[in-house]
C-alpha cells in the first residue's frame, strides 16, 4: 500500500467531486432559469426523471427516490404547483392516480440534456476534451455499472 500524500488527504477526493458536482448542477440551473425554469431546483431533477415518460404512483415514485411516500407527495404537490406535473386517473385501474409530467416538465428535461452536454463542452474547453474524456471513463471504472441511481433525494436525507 503507498503512503498517503500528505497534501491529498482522502476526505478531499469526495469533497472534490461533490464540489464538480455542485459546479455543474448550479450552472445548469442558472441556465435553466433564463430559459424559462427559474423553479427548477436540483431534487426536481431527481423526480421528474423517476416519474419518467410513462407516470407513476406516489407510492412507486417515493421508492424510486428512497423516501417516503409523504415526502414524495409533497414534492409532486409542489411540482403540480409549478406545473411540472399533473395527477391523473390510471385508465388501468381507476382506484389509482397517476402522477405524469406535462409539457413544461418534458421542456425542462429537454433543455437540461440540451444543457448539460453545453456545460461539458465547457469543461472539455478548460480541462481539455482527453482530460474530460479520461476523467469520465476512470469514474465509470470506480463506479457501479447501474450508477445511475434516483434515490440520491433519500440517501442524501436518510
């Protein structure tokens, strides 16, 4: 085992990618707020994203996010509010309510890729595109093949 570099201590690796993270996310939503999306916040991401294209339940969508299916509810009613979702009957069975997203919530996914590809291409212009190129494919060597997980809202909270 090497001896640690003193100058990088291991608590600065997450530290740093959280701080990439963040850098990222609050840029995405500055843009995102002058086209159109000044509500958008980062956990909205989070849950339009497991309500999906299809709709889902309160109950599925609190699993899919790892909270509660109050603290899922409360969420969507804030996002019906903003008019990023709407609540519908299921034509599959009618005790049941779906949660789908409307027009606005598609635009808001939209422009966030449309966004989020914008916002590497900056990093590749500062870093260096082999530099981005590189950092990713190491993070996907360090990760999880299902890294993509949407229950980031209650592993954060829980």
């Amino acid at each position: 085992m090497a001896t640690p570099d003193p100058g990088r201590p291991g608590f600065l690796l997450p530290l740093l990618l959280l701080a990439g993270f963040r850098t990222l996310i609050d840029d995405l939503h500055a843009e995102l707020a002058g086209q159109g999306h000044p509500d958008l916040r980062p956990v909205h991401g989070f849950v339009l994203q497991a309500v999906g294209a299809h709709g889902t339940t309160a109950s599925e969508l609190g699993q899919r996010l790892g909270v509660s299916k109050q603290a899922a509810g409360k969420t969507v009613d804030r996002l019906v509010a903003l008019g990023y979702l709407e609540r519908a009957d299921d034509p599959a069975d009618a005790r049941r309510k779906l949660v789908r997203m409307t027009a606005k919530g598609v635009d808001g996914l939209r422009r966030s890729a449309v966004l989020f590809d914008a916002l590497r291409q900056r990093w590749a212009a500062t870093l260096g595109e082999e530099r981005v190129a590189a950092m990713e494919d190491d993070l996907r060597t360090v990760t999880p093949p299902n890294f993509f997980r949407l229950d980031v809202p209650g592993w954060f909270g829980g």
